[in-house]
C-alpha cells in the first residue's frame, strides 16, 4: 500500500486557513478494507456473523452485511483523518434524531459487544480506524432513479423534518471547521489551481465574487446543526413504498452553519445533470418541487430565500473545487468523484448568465402566492356606510384554506400595517423587533388595550369594548373577590408545596368535591398551565399502562409543550405529531347524523387502536376536550365519550378529559364537560379559568393511576400550586358558588342561542349554531345546501365586530366558525350588545 498523501503533497502553497480546511479525511490517503476484513470485524466486534458486500464511497469503506438469519446492516470503517469528536458528532446527531423523531428514516446506530458505539479496529494495518454498524435501510440511492415532481416534494419535507429533528441538538464539536460548509468558500480560493480549464476558473472566479457579495448577508441567517449534504446518494428512496423516501444517511457533513446552507444544498442536488445552460430549461424547477415540501413543515424568512440561490450557486462551485483537487489525489477513483462536477460547469454557466437580482429571486418570487382576486375586488374593501373597513390587506385571505390551517385563525399579519395609524404602527415595528416571530396579534386592526373590568376591555382612549371572547377570566376581568384574595395572600406568603400549608389541602378537597363521579375520590397535582396539565397528564398515562400510543381528535390543541404539542393537530401541518399519535374525525354534528356520532367515533378510536398496535405500540390514552373547541366547538351530541370510553379501556388506554375549556361550568349546567357525556374520565385536566387569570392549573387522577408514577418520581412544579395560585383557585371557585354563576351563564346561553338562532334565520351565510352555556360557534358557509366553509366571510365578521367594539374570533379547521365564549358573568344586557352588533355586520357584508 502507498504511504498516506496530505494535501500540501500535490497543492500549491496553501493559505493557513485553507490548510486547517483540508487537512482532513478529504486529503488522507489509506490502505482499503475488503469484504473478508469486513465479515472478520462484524463477527469480532458485532458477534455477528454473516457475508459483506462493498459500496461506493468516497472517504470510508462502507459495506452491506448480510447476517445469516436474514438481518440487514451497514459496517462503516472511519476514514483515519475522521476525528474521535467527529465520529461522536455523527453518532450522537442521528441517536438524538432517532429519540426525537423515530417516524423518521435515519439508520440506527448499533452498540458493539462491549457496549460501545464507535469502536477502534486497534488493528496496525488499519491505524486510527474505527468501526460503526448502522441498521440497514431498505430501498436504491435516489441517483438510481429519476423522482417524480411529488417525490421530491416528499424528499423537501423530509428535510424539513429532519431540520426540526436536530433544532435541539447540541454538540461540543458541532461548531468544526468544515470544507463542505459553505460559509467557508471564500478560503477553498487556494484550490483554483487544480482546475486546468480557463473557461472554468473564470466561472469559479465569478462565482467568488458573487458569495464575497452575499457573505454579510449569511452571517445574518438562522444558524443549527444540520445534515448539510442532502444529496441523490444519501437518500435512498422506497419508490413502491407508502412513504418515497425510505432513508437517510450519511451523516458524515453534518455541522452548525445556515439553514438556508443546508436548503441551498438540497436543492442544488435537484439541478437536471443533462443540462444545458444556453437552453430554454430554469435550473431551479425541480429544486422548487423539494422547497415546497420543505415549506409544508418548516419555515424560511423571505431574506433566507433570496440567499439560498447563491448559495446553492456557491455549493456547486464549493463541489467544483475539492472535487477537482480530490480527483487529483485519488486519480483512481476521480470518475465517482468527478461525477457530479461536470454537469455543475453548466449550472454555474446558468448562474453567470442572470444578473445578482435575477438570481435572488430565482425562488422567493415562486413562494409568494398571487394575490387571490377576491382581495382585488374593491367591494371586498369597501367600507359599509359609516363604519371602518372590516376586512383589509391585513387578513391575508389569499391563502387557499389548507394553507391556513398552521396559521392562527384571526391572526394579524404584521406585515401588512399600511392602514394602521403611526401609533399602532410604532407599536408593531417594536414588537416585531422585541418578541419572537411565534407571536400573533388579534384582528387585521390589532387591539390596545389597557384595563380590564367585568366583561369590557378599555383601550387607552377609554373605549370600553365588549369582551366575549377571554373564558380565563370566568368571573370577569378584575373580580374584587380575585383581586382581594391574591394581594393579601401575596403580601402574606408566596411559596411553594414543600411546605404544610392548609390551604392547599382545602382547595384540594374543596375542588374535588364539586366532581359528580368517583373521580372525586381522586387525587390532586398542581401546575401553571393547562399545557403542564396535559404533558403531565399523558406522562402519567404512558407510565401507567407502559405504552405511547395518543388519540386525539383531528383538530385538536391540548398544548405547547414538546409532549403535548406532538398530540395537538390544530398546530398546523407544519407540527410534527408524535410517531403513536392518531387522529379521529370531530363529531362534527353539523355534517353527520348526530345519533350515528358516538357509533362512529368508538369505531374509528377502534380502528386507529389496531394501527398503532400494527405499528408495535399500545395505547396509553383518548383525551379529548369534550367541547371540542378547536375542532369548531361540537358541544352535542353529548353521548359520544361513553361508547369512546370503553373501547379505550377494552384496549388497555385511559380516557382523559382536557377540561380547560369546558371546564368550571362553562357548560352551564354542569360543572365538568365529562359529565354531560356521562362518562367518568381516568384523569381530568383544568386549566385556563381557575384562578381567574392568576396561572393556575393542574390535574385529578385515580389513586391507583398514579400511585406507581408517584413512587418512580417525585413531582415539583416550583410555581405550580404555590400559596397565592391556590389562594386564586380557591377564590374563583368561591365565587363561582357563591354568585350562582353557572345559573347564570345557563340564563343569558339561552339568550345568547335564541339570538343567534334569530341570526341564521335571517343570514343564509350562517350555516349552523351550536354551543352550550356561555360557549358557542357559529359556522360561516357559502352555500347552506353544500355546507361548505366560508372563511373569508367568517374573518370579516370577526373583524367587523371588532370595529364595533366586541370582541370576538374564529376556529375550526378552516377558521370559518365564530368562536364566541365571553366571561361567565355575561349580562342579558351585554348578550343584546353582542347579538345586535352582530346583525348589524352581518346586514353589511
Ligand atoms: C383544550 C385545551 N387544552 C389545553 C390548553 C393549553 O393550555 P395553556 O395555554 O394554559 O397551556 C388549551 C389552550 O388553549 C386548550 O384549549
């Protein structure tokens, strides 16, 4: 075997950064491992014995082993130049996307027989060298096939995907100096040598001054750990499969740089390698396909999407570089490294031929959707006699409705502010700068407001605008009672549950109390919010029945945390739920026959149980919001969580009911939403009205659900229940008894649904009414006869109430039902307000 060649051996003189650069497994040379030292290895460090079939790569000796009873896996033997760090960097980010994200197809790593994942030929003829064994991956590198437009919109979000999958990964060696990242190309000008073409060094040249032109603007850029080379042969495609892509490998390049780098990449992957740059053909049209895929689930800033075309131009000059020098090194295997390099001259040609402008946009142009003509239609703008606009640019409803459905319903686009006064623009710009992009205002026209008092919300002129929108506070804003309790309480002690104190225990027995069932025998835990609720509520489930597998409904939100939010649909496409997550429709009361709903439910809970056994899991728990808020508010029938119910236990699950909305006696008849359906949960959650606005939330469980969870682990929740959240709690209910105040959201519900009954009789756009005590939707259609949702009108609504002063907004899965659920001390007085209001847009759109 020849002696090992380094890069300084065949370059010219290179600078010291581009040395660091390439003074890697790029540039070593090694003697090869073959097949028999492969079967050798796997059977001595596996305890596997079985035959070895030999792939191309470039910096490592890769095989496919075969195991004798049938067992696939792939035996990766380091290239001496790869660090230990590096090593552990792969090892560690693909076991970290494997717990985090198991759905998705990355290889997992295998221990050795001593336990360990990386482990050291210790072999003299093969010093520095490591082996690693990979479950195998069944399908061809996408090189061997030729994608449809949808595969690579799959392979787009695969990516995506992958990127949320590592946004928490953290590495003490993923900040590495790498040839491969882009953001580095600017110390690869050493390698132009190596490139004997004038007509291609000119190309290189301008593709230099091109990034130097950009490079600020990349320092700006969103920055994680990521795969970084997304290319045809490492991904493997199942074309036959139920999912294209069937895997994802080499994990090799993987590093913290731009995201926009790790897109830039993918996407120049997809450039046609039969291409000619003086044709007709734009470059990036499949590449679009893939950032499609990508958008469905993850998000690029309008800035990262006029970066990623020079960096995908950039990439292919980055390829063109250490491939060239590369190929020199190793002229044995210089047609496998060259492979790509050819058809990239011509890409760059492509590239050289479009001016800076022409090329930014090459891809953000396409992601903004035309405008939709409905908000070119000036009478969708026009004012109705004497009253502001009720629907302007800021309601973006361009959108086609699925696109809408990782939005938040009546969100503000804050980029669309044009028509707002200098103030409310100020305050916009400020908090765009301030707070995280997650956050959303309210209304195309957002509201300010200062002060709160029963039901109204006052804006900082005095305006008082009729609140019926915030349930948290049940016992109306600013309750004396509230107030009272949680001032002397804060003045007294504020601490935590480690310490006796009583009142804890009187809430505890106090709130139990007010349960009809024998889940009042239950226990109590406490936590701030109705998501801590939920995620503890589920961990205890899981802990119970030693299963993963959710139910949830098709549309529901149960939270934000990582637990909660993988069991919440309504967060949108773009959310990844959990890999034992299944959904089953709403009982959408409005489209099916009510007395077939509970039937048909207990079915699909059935069929989804099967699936995820098919899948080698178990259910750990149905929980659902018995109002089913975000499905579009179906508060009856009421007899269909009892059938759910019992399939759920025949399967081994709990049956867990979210109560923070419909909780505290929303209903109006009743104190917990469960029991209007007659069914006794295994684990209620409260949340959100509790402490009247104080946070406050928490949990009942059966005794014997979490006697094992609580001997396992203790529980602390340094807020969760601590003496001025309990004095809250406790007030509220207080209130809520002492007032007769279900009576009353009973009393003025029924006003409020007479009215809105009155409403549909006179609107054909109000395709149904439904709701129970102080809850209600209201679902807008175009056509009563098709049922078919009408968002557009619904958010004008919203926002036509929210010119007059009540307050308001929309839910369901198409946001086209008004979601109007005001404080449980609504006056009659205030219910006339809202109905007559109401007419009064209605009769203007
Ligand atoms: C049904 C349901 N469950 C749980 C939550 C989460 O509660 P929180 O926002 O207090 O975390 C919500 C919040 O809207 C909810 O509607």
């Amino acid at each position: 075997m020849s002696a090992p060649i380094t890069f300084s051996d065949v370059s010219t003189t290179p600078s010291s950064a581009l040395d660091a650069l390439l003074a890697s497994s790029l540039s070593v040379r090694f003697p090869r491992l073959d097949t028999v030292d492969a079967i050798e290895i796997t059977r001595r460090v596996y305890g596997i014995d079985g035959t070895a079939t030999r792939f191309s790569t470039e910096k490592d000796d890769t095989f496919r082993i075969d195991a004798g009873d049938g067992s696939r896996y792939v035996l990766k033997i380091s290239n001496p130049g790869e660090t230990a760090e590096e090593l552990d960097l792969q090892v560690a980010a693909m076991r970290h996307v494997a717990v985090v994200a198991p759905g998705l197809p990355v290889p997992r790593v295998l221990r050795g027989i001593d336990g360990q994942f990386v482990l050291p030929l210790g072999s003299s003829t093969h010093p520095h060298r490591t082996a690693r064994l990979y479950s195998y991956l069944e399908g061809v590198p996408l090189d061997a096939l030729h994608p449809s437009a949808r595969n690579r919109y799959e392979i787009g979000e695969v990516l995506a995907q992958l990127r949320l999958a590592m946004a928490g990964f953290r590495h003490p060696h993923e900040h590495r100096v790498l040839a491969w990242d882009v953001k580095h190309l600017l110390s690869l000008t050493g390698l132009q040598a190596h490139i004997a073409d004038p007509l291609h060094r000119s190309l290189i040249e301008q593709a230099f001054a091109r990034f130097a032109a950009i490079e600020p603007a990349l320092r700006c850029c969103p920055t994680q750990v990521v795969h970084n080379d997304f290319n045809r042969s490492n991904i493997v495609a199942n074309p036959g499969g139920a999912n294209f892509v069937s895997g994802i490998i080499d994990f090799g390049d993987t590093v913290h740089t731009a995201v926009a780098i790790d897109v830039a990449t993918a996407l120049m992957n997809q450039f046609p390698l039969d291409f000619d740059a003086d044709g007709p053909h734009d470059l990036f049209v499949e590449a679009r396909d893939l950032l499609r895929g990508y958008l469905a689930h993850a998000q690029l800033s309008d800035d990262e999407l006029l970066l990623i075309p020079h960096l995908a131009m950039a990439r292919v000059a980055a390829r063109a570089l250490l491939t060239s020098w590369r190929a020199k090194l190793f002229p044995e295997n210089e047609a496998y490294i060259l492979r790509f390099t050819r058809p990239g001259w011509e890409h760059l040609r492509w590239f050289m031929q479009r001016d800076h402008d022409t090329v930014s946009n090459a891809l953000l142009e396409f992601v903004r959707r035309p405008t939709h003509p409905a908000s070119r239609d000036p009478s969708m703008n026009a004012a109705p006699t004497s009253q502001p606009p009720v629907l302007n640019e800021a309601v973006d409803i361009s959108k086609p409705d699925d696109s809408l459905r990782g939005d938040m319903p009546n969100g503000f686009n804050p980029s669309a502010i044009s028509h707002l006064d200098a103030a409310t623009q100020q305050h916009v710009a400020r908090r765009v700068r301030l707070l995280s992009p997650s956050y959303r205002l309210f209304y195309a026209e957002p509201v300010k407001i200062v002060r709160g008092e029963k039901v109204y919300l006052y804006d900082d002129k005095g305006n008082d605008y009729l609140d019926a929108y915030n349930n948290v506070v049940c016992v109306g804003h600013a309750n004396p009672r509230i107030v009272d309790a949680v001032t002397r309480q804060l003045s007294t002690l504020c601490t935590h549950t480690r310490y006796m104190q009583e009142p804890i225990l009187d809430y505890a027995e106090d709130l139990l109390s007010t349960f009809s069932t024998s889940i009042r025998e239950g226990q109590m835990m406490f936590t701030c919010t109705g998501s801590e609720a939920n995620d503890l509520a589920m961990r205890i489930a899981m802990h119970y029945t030693g299963n993963t597998g959710v139910i949830v409904t098709s549309e529901a939100y149960h939270g934000n945390s990582h637990l909660t939010s993988s069991f919440s649909p309504s967060l949108g496409r773009r959310a990844l739920l959990g890999p034992y997550v299944r959904t089953v429709p709403a009982p959408d009361s409005y489209r099916m026959t009510p007395s077939e709903i509970g039937q048909r439910m207990a079915e699909q809970v059935a069929l989804q149980i099967e699936d995820i056994r098919r899948h080698g899991g178990g259910l750990a728990a149905f929980i659902a919001d018995s109002f089913f808020s975000s499905d579009g508010v179906f508060a009856h029938p009421t007899d269909v969580l009892a059938p759910v119910a019992e399939v759920v236990r025949r399967a081994g699950g709990l049956f867990i009911a979210d109560e923070v909305q419909s909780g505290f006696g929303r209903s109006g008849t009743h104190m917990w939403g469960h029991e209007r359906h007659g069914v006794v949960p295994d684990i209620v959650t409260l949340g959100k009205p509790m402490g009247n606005g104080y946070p406050v939330a928490g949990l009942v469980v059966r005794p014997d659900v979490v006697a094992s969870f609580g001997q396992d682990m203790r529980y602390f929740n340094t807020f969760g229940g601590n003496s001025v959240a309990v004095a809250a709690a406790q007030a509220t209910l207080d209130v809520l008894r002492d007032e007769h105040v279900l009576d009353n959201a009973q009393r003025v519900g029924s006003i409020m649904l007479e009215g809105l009954n009155g409403l549909a009789k006179k609107y054909e756009c109000i395709g149904d009414v439904r709701g129970t005590g102080l809850y209600f939707g209201v679902e807008m259609v175009h056509d009563r006869a098709k049922k078919d949702t009408d968002i557009a009108t619904a958010l004008k609504v919203v926002n036509g109430l929210r010119q007059r002063r009540v307050l308001i907004s929309a839910t369901g899965p198409d946001a086209s039902v008004l979601k109007i659920r005001p404080p449980l001390v609504f006056a009659a007085k205030d219910a006339d307000r809202l109905l007559t209001e109401l007419d009064t847009v209605l009769a203007a759109l």
